[in-house]
C-alpha cells in the first residue's frame, strides 16, 4: 500500500470529527480499489485566526512532511493536500495507529527510543515547530516514532516551542547534520513553493545553524514550551 497515493487519490468519507481539536478536523478514510486507509483531514476553512500565522496552516504540514522526506527520517506521516475533499482544501495526513505512547513516558521508559526523539528534536530545530506537545508524538506497533500536527511551522521569527527539551547541549550525531547539509546551499523547489520566499531563506539559515553548530539548544524561558504539555 502506498499511504500518499491513497490519500491523494482515493475516495473520501468522514468517519468523525476530532472535536477536541483546536481547529476544525476529522478522521477520514480513504478507498481506492483494494486499499483502503484512514487520514486526519484539516481543512482551511476551519482554521482559527492566528496572529502569528497566516491562513494555510495546510500548506506548513505538506512541507514538514516533504522536509522529512527529503533527509529520510520518515519523522511525519505522509501528508497532501486534497482539494476536493468534503470540506475544501486542506491537509490529509496518514492515521499512526498508536498504543497510547506520547513522548514523556517514551522518554521515561523507553530508553531503546532516545535516538529517534533525539533526531524528531533535530527535526522541529530544522522546521522551528512552534507546538511540539507531548501528545504529538506517537509510537506505532514497528516502534516508530512519528510526529503529528505540525501545521505552526516554518516561521521567520525564533519560535521553536516543545517538550523535547531533555538532550540540551548534547551534540547532533554526524548523519544527521550530514543529511541537513544540503539545504544551506537550497531548499527543494516542492517544499520551497509551500512557503513564503523570507521562510525559505529562514529554513536556509537554521540548517547553517546546525551544521556551524551541532547541538542541540537549551530553553532559555518558559514560553518555550507549548501548553498544555500532552
């Protein structure tokens, strides 16, 4: 099964709507011939104003999902952007499947797991992801771990907001920063044509960041974590 394909081109039906959410989104599925899957659907004209964000928070999914492709870190779960889905144009991210793992007790209990919430650390640096909660980090039945939700990305200004604050000052292992490398010198034209020409230039910029200086930050106040913090 090829989940991006499925997702992109399948047939859509809601199954319910993620009332808890802080915007308008819904657990989809998707059926095309044979295969057959589920996606959480978050459609633009169910954004809340931001101001800090513009309206396509859509748009800031595709590209993290593109990003994490494009160093093979399979961080987020395949994501595209239907615009013919039952509520207009918005993102479709492929459904983890998950037991109930969120990050703290993957820290706390899962030692085996340290490296992969190290590198999704990495990642949110890379993407500056303003909303990392505990909660948006899932382990599926292979032990993988994936981050969800990551719409308020890609901003210009230092924003970055997580719970992954626990490998501070440690260093980023060679391949990772070998992975990042590339993009200083340009950002792939799909993921470039999601964002805003000053944001490209800002994720240039953060991946100079880590290659010139490989470690991880430190939080130096409390808004640097999101709330709440599951």
């Amino acid at each position: 099964m090829n989940p991006e394909s499925l997702l992109q081109n399948g047939e859509l039906g809601i199954v319910t709507q993620l009332v808890e959410s802080s915007n308008l989104g819904f657990v989809v599925d998707a059926t095309l011939g044979e295969e057959y899957g589920w996606g959480v659907y978050k459609p633009l004209m169910g954004e809340r104003p931001l101001h800090d964000f513009p309206p396509g928070l859509h748009r800031r999914e595709r590209a993290a999902y593109l990003l994490s492709e494009y160093l093979g870190w399979g961080v987020v779960p395949p994501t595209v952007i239907r615009e013919d889905a039952p509520f207009g144009v918005g993102s479709i991210q492929w459904f983890i499947e998950h037991e109930g793992w969120h990050y703290f007790p993957m820290l706390e209990q899962r030692p085996e797991l340290h490296p992969q919430l190290k590198r999704m650390a990495v990642f949110d640096l890379l993407a500056n992801n303003t909303d990392r909660k505990s909660g948006h980090v899932l382990l599926d039945a292979e032990n993988h771990v994936w981050g969800i939700d990551q719409g308020l990305c890609f901003s210009v200004e230092p924003k970055l907001r997580t719970v992954i604050w626990d490998f501070a000052h440690e260093t980023i292992d060679d391949e990772l920063v070998a992975a990042v490398e590339p993009l200083v010198a340009g950002i792939p034209e799909n993921i470039a044509e999601l964002l805003d020409e000053d944001e490209v230039w800002a994720l240039r910029g953060r991946a100079n960041r880590i290659v010139r200086l490989p470690f991880l930050p430190k939080p130096y106040s409390q808004f640097q974590y999101p709330w709440p913090l599951v």
